[in-house]
C-alpha cells in the first residue's frame, strides 16, 4: 500500500515539473489574455501546424512573431501528433473558443470536410499555408513557392549534384547549367534516391509528380534513370535516418534528394564517418544541415551535401496571419488579381503579393522562388532559419 | 465470505458502492467539468460545447468496448486501428466501385471479423502472445493497405458515416446515443452469459478455467472476433469524424489511446477484472479531459503528459491484484473490527 501510494505521488510531482516546464513551449500559447470568445475581444487568429518540430514551429513563430508585432491576438493550436484526426480535434477546440480565422499546414489532403464547414458556419476565415486544404475549405492558399518550382528544383539540384557541377547563382532555375553539363556527360545512367515524408504526405506527393515531369525533359534523356528510388521517412529523423542507411548500404544511388523536413537532419547523422561518394540535397534548415555541408573556405565537394534549399519558413507564417487579417477586416476573398499587402515587420519590408490561380481549381499566394544555400551563404543563414 | 456479505448494512453497502472505480471515474467526470464550468463559463455554457467535447472523443469508442473483452483476458489487440483501416479500405473501395452501401458496409465488417479471426487463431490455437502477435499483424494489415491504396484517398462513403459523427438527435450527439446502445448489448454480454463469466475466469487463470471444461481457445477466439467486429464498426465512427475520406495512415497510433481508456476503465491489464461502466465512463473523461484542457490554455504536449500521469495512476491502482481501493476497504474493515472488539 505505502509503496503503491508513494509510486503514485512520485509520478505526479515527475508530472507537475514536466507540466509546469511545457505550459508555455510550443502550442496552444496566446497573446490574447481574455477569452477569445467575448464579446470585448479583438479578433484572435490561430494557427495550427503540422507538429511541434522545429521545422513547423518556423512557421508558427513567423505567425506569432507578426501578430505579436503588429497587434494581433494569436491562439497557437499546433498539434504535438501528426494526425489529421489531431488536428480536427484542435479546430474545433478553436472554433468553441471563438476565434475570428485559423490558417492550417494540412496533414493531409482530406478528412477536413466537415469541421472546416463547421468553421465557415461559425463565420470563421480559414486559409492553409503549405500543405493546401481544398479549395472550398479556404481563402487561399499560401504557398512558399510553386509546387511545380519546388519539385523542379530540388530535383536539378539533385542532378547537378550527381554531375559534380556548383550551383551557379547567376542561373537561378539552373537549366542552363544542367543542359550544358547534361550534354558533356557520357558516364553511366544517373541514379536519383528520394527519401519523402509518408506515403500520404500531399506537398511531397505534389513535388514527386513535377519532379517526375522535369525527368521526362529530353535533356534528361539517357543520362538520368527516369526511375526514382523513393523511401518514406514520415518525416521523422530515426524512421528518415533508417532509410538513409538503408540507401547507403544499397550503395545503388549517386544522390539522396531530401523532400521532407526531417530527411537531411536525418542524412547529417547517418552519413558523419562514412567514406560515401553520394551526395545528399533536397530541402533543409539550414541550421540542422549546416555541419553535413562545408563552410565558406572549404572546398563545394569536401562534405556530402553540397547545396540545399529553402523558403523562408517565418515569412509564410507571418503571409498566413496577414491572410486571416485581410479576409476578416478588409474583405479579403482571395480571389485571382486580388492583392494582399503584408507590413513592414522584423526584418522584412512591406510587401504586396498578388493572388495567382492555383492547380486544384482555387487560388493561392506564392512568395516566391526558393533560396538556395551553398558553403557560401549556409552558415549566415543557420542563424535565421 | 459469503456470511460477512450478507451481514452488510444498507449504509456499508452505499460505502461500498461510492467508492468503486466506476464511481470515482464518475467524481472525475463531474470533477473536470466543473473546473471548466468555473475556469472558462463562457466556453462551458456556449451551446454546442458540450457536444464537440462528446463528439470529439467517441470516433475510436467501438474499439474500446471491444478492447474491454481481450484485457478482461489479460491479452492485448495493438492491430485494432490497421484492422479499422482495412475495414475503411474494404468499404471505400467497393463504393468507389458502385456498390450500394447495403453491401459494401456488411463486406468491410466481414474482413474485419476474418481478420480478428486470424489473430484469435495465432493467440489461442498457435499459444502465441497476443502483444507480439498483434503487433505483427498490425504492421501486416496496415502494410497490405498501404501497398493495395498507395499514396491515394479514398473520398467515397456512405452519408450517414458523417451523420453518425457530426449529427445530434434531440440535442444528443448520435454517436453517444449508439455508443450507449452499443454498450449496454456489451453490459448484457458481459454479465449475463455464459460467455461473459467465461471471460472473467480466464482472465483470473486461463490454466484452471480450462480444466474446469470451458473451451478456453474457442472463448479467446471469438473474443478476437468480436474485437474485429468493433475494429470495423469505429471505422464508420472514425472515418465520419474526418468527414469521409481514409489514408492508409487513417488512425495510426489511436490504438495506444484506445488501451489507455480501458486501462482507465478498470480493466485490469492482468486480466480478470473491470467492466463495461468504466471503460464507457473513461471514454468520456478522456473526451472531456482533451478538450478541456486545451480551451484551459495547456499545450498539446502537456496534454499527453497530463493523461499520462492519471493512467499511471490508474494503472497502479487497477493492476494490482487488489488495488489500493481493496487496501482502503480492508483497512476500514479491520479498524471496525479492532472498534467492535473495544
């Protein structure tokens, strides 16, 4: 008895510490200090992301970051499990609290038809923000950089990696370089590996097919196996790392192309101490890849990944909350040409974007192309992102 | 032993009675929405409220019915969440292929029960451990869905999935008016039948209820049966809360949620004790508790730590042969005793 009673006390003080340190860390934190549902209150805009990694929480803290700044009430309800049925569940614990929008990273591409109508019903404003919801289900999508920019990309970063040739920032989207490195290549067939998030990952399935697409290019042609080698890391670093040992020990690709968030974290453990010749790219923070790649005086080839590439994480989140605002105050409806103007804030300039058509039938707003981070600017920009 | 019950007063018996399991998850229930009736009035009396917090928490609750029968045995079903799935990808797949739902919901149940039937062969005819067994099985069920689904949705299911999750009749939630039904047919099963006592015995000694005649395998067999039946039934409760759309991820990870509420229920995870009441009152708590907590302002994180301090809890008290509520009555028992002799 006295054994069980003290076990039972010893886990609830374990608890009570732990509780104490995480009321504040990740999600569900607001700014708004009344509850959001009064009548008094301002607006508050939530976010719900993805999972509470550092990755999403980039963008969460652009969110919070901009609300903070310009005066917005914020409720973070970004979900510790990555489940649509978590994030449901946060939607509608928000929609209870009265919250004027929510902007969402979609964990997947469906299972949000019902608590988002629900949402609508109670005049909430929704968008999503890198992983799109349906086009009925939002305002608008943001998205970080076209789904067709991002595959393409990260896939001729892929194939200039495997050439051994240095992105060369004066051609942007590379296809200059390839065509010309492409045409002087007479090796064998190229060998592209691909480690995604889950099988069921909508953004990365939506690069894959664009990815597929710039391998049907002509130049390609003999010289790259049209054939990609995809593993699923679900967008955790052990699952992720598993399967960059596991492409390793295959030894059968000359590249790892990383379309998830975790999958170059996971490559920087799996690879340190190998002798390996493949090269790993793909998109990353550059503050967890920034020991896999060389710094300013090393040579381009001396680690194993050699360039990278990212958005600008804080910038789409700060877009989301700038969204929710616009739809609510200004009537914003995100329809095509219409303009979506984003203050001045940190360090980023006011800006004016321009609401494009997207490929699913409704509208999105794209910041831009994709930063590409070499021994170069790798290390300046770990600070940031 | 028998004497000494019969020797109880009207007033021990009401002692007894308030403090069992069932009760104190009661108190717990009654507890947690005072806090939030106190803490946040406006969100607590808002209408609707009440019934998201319902509705939230009852898309896995078929499978913690069924999950009371196996732990009553002192087994596990981790599989129960890929069995729901193939049960989702059964039904989804016939009706994208124009079959009525008159056929295609019965086919989806079917597979589940052949495949809890296949984890009831492994465990009681094969004598292989329903944890690894299941364990197993899970990553093959899922693993078959993921291969036969792909990256692809399926988007087609029946209208009153949703209904089911979404709707309320005279201001119930549906899903509570069924998962109340659902539970009192388990009530009746568990207590009133032959079956039902079976279960008992074997979770207290599965040697001995053998050699007193009963069929002990055919028993576990038809448990795991019965456990894939409520595997296909949550899928409807499952698939109706995400509006009508399954992966092949649908669900990964719920089955942990689904042991944690029928080991909050009562049921030991020795075996051979708890009930219905509990685990259906567990439900709710952890309903309640999820997104009370969240509208009190705690993180998502802090959350799962939360919930899991009160099923350490639950668990010592539960899974000890006689737990500390035995040890408090005994305790009682002997002062009155020592009292008595004074």
């Amino acid at each position: 008895m006295k054994k069980r009673v003290l076990s039972m006390l010893m886990v609830m003080a374990l608890g009570a510490g732990m509780l104490a340190g995480c009321g504040k860390s990740g999600g569900n934190t607001d700014n708004s200090g009344k509850a959001p549902g009064s009548d008094n209150d301002k607006n508050v805009y939530a976010i719900v992301d993805k999972n509470t990694t550092e990755w999403c929480m980039k963008d969460v803290h652009g969110f919070t970051g901009f609300c903070e700044e310009v005066g917005y009430s914020y409720k973070d309800g970004t979900v510790a499990e990555t489940s649509v049925s978590a994030q449901v569940q946060a939607i509608d614990e928000l929609i209870t609290e009265g919250v004027a929008g929510i902007a969402i990273n979609a964990n997947g591409d469906t299972g949000f038809e019902q608590i988002l109508k629900k949402a609508q019903e109670a005049g909430i404003k929704t968008c999503s923000y890198d992983a799109r919801l349906a086009p009925d289900q939002r305002v608008t999508h943001i998205n970080q950089t076209t789904n067709e920019d991002a595959g393409k990309y990260m896939l001729r970063l892929g194939v200039l990696a495997a050439l051994r040739c240095e992105y060369d920032e004066n051609d942007p989207d590379m296809t200059a370089t390839l065509k010309k490195a492409l045409e002087e290549y007479t090796g064998p067939e190229i060998q592209l590996g691909i480690i995604s998030a889950g099988v069921d990952a909508p953004v990365q399935n939506a690069w894959l097919v664009y990815m597929e697409e710039e391998l049907a290019e002509d130049m390609y042609k003999g010289k790259v196996n049209p054939q990609m080698d995809i593993k699923y890391g679900n967008d955790d670093v052990t699952e992720s790392g598993n399967q960059a040992s596991a492409f390793l020990a295959e030894d059968k690709v000359d590249v790892i192309i990383c379309i998830s968030g975790a999958a170059p974290q996971a490559c920087v453990s799996a690879f340190e101490g190998s002798d390996t010749d493949i090269k790993v790219t793909g998109c990353g923070l550059p503050s967890w890849v920034v020991d896999g790649m060389p710094s300013a005086d090393e040579d381009y080839w001396s680690k194993f990944i050699p360039h990278i590439l990212l958005w600008d994480l804080n910038y789409m989140g700060a877009t989301a909350a700038a969204v929710l605002e616009a739809a609510v105050e200004d009537g914003f409806d995100g329809s095509v040409g219409s303009k979506l103007t984003i203050p001045a804030f940190d360090r980023y300039e006011e800006r004016t974007l321009e609401v494009t058509e997207c490929d699913d039938g409704g509208t999105e707003v794209v910041i831009g192309a994709p930063v590409v981070f070499t021994h170069e600017n790798v290390e300046e920009w770990a600070k940031i992102l | 032993m028998i004497a000494g019950k019969k020797m109880l007063t009207k007033k021990q018996k009401a002692g007894r009675f308030l403090i069992r399991w069932e009760m104190l998850l009661m108190y717990l229930l009654i507890v947690l929405n005072l806090v939030l009736l106190i803490m946040r009035p406006d969100l607590y009396l808002k209408p609707g409220t009440l019934a998201s917090m319902i509705q939230s928490g009852l898309n896995i609750c078929p499978m913690v019915l069924g999950m009371s029968l196996i732990m009553m045995m002192g087994d596990v079903d981790v599989s129960c969440t890929a069995n729901m799935v193939v049960c989702a990808y059964a039904t989804g797949k016939l009706m994208e292929g124009g079959i009525p739902p008159a056929i295609a919901v019965p086919a989806g149940l079917a597979a589940c029960i052949v495949l809890g039937a296949v984890n009831g062969f492994l465990v009681a005819y094969m004598g292989m451990p329903a944890v690894i067994t299941t364990i197993a099985t899970s990553l093959l069920y899922r693993g078959m869905v993921r291969v036969a689904l792909g990256t692809n949705v399926l988007r087609v299911f029946p209208d009153f999935y949703s209904t089911v999750m979404w709707e309320e009749a005279a201001g119930i939630p549906v899903c509570m008016i069924l998962y109340l039904l659902m539970a009192a047919v388990f009530v009746v099963i568990l207590h009133k039948s032959r079956y039902g006592r079976a279960l008992y015995m074997i979770g207290n000694n599965a040697t001995t209820a053998e050699y007193s005649g009963m069929n002990v395998r055919k028993i576990k067999m038809i448990t795991f049966m019965i456990m894939g039946f409520m595997s296909g039934l949550a899928s409807i409760f499952y698939i109706g809360r995400l509006g009508g759309g399954a992966q092949s991820a649908t669900g990964n990870g719920e089955e942990m949620t689904v042991i944690a509420i029928t080991a909050l229920g009562g049921v030991s995870a020795a075996g051979g004790s708890g009930g219905i009441y509990g685990p259906v009152i567990a439900t709710f708590i952890m309903a309640v508790l999820k997104y009370s907590l969240s509208l009190l302002g705690m993180d998502d994180n802090g959350r799962k730590i939360f919930i899991g301090i009160i099923l350490i809890v639950a668990v010592i008290v539960t899974s000890t042969e006689r737990g500390i509520i035995d040890d408090l009555k005994e305790n009682m028992r002997k002062k009155r005793q020592a009292r008595y002799k004074n």
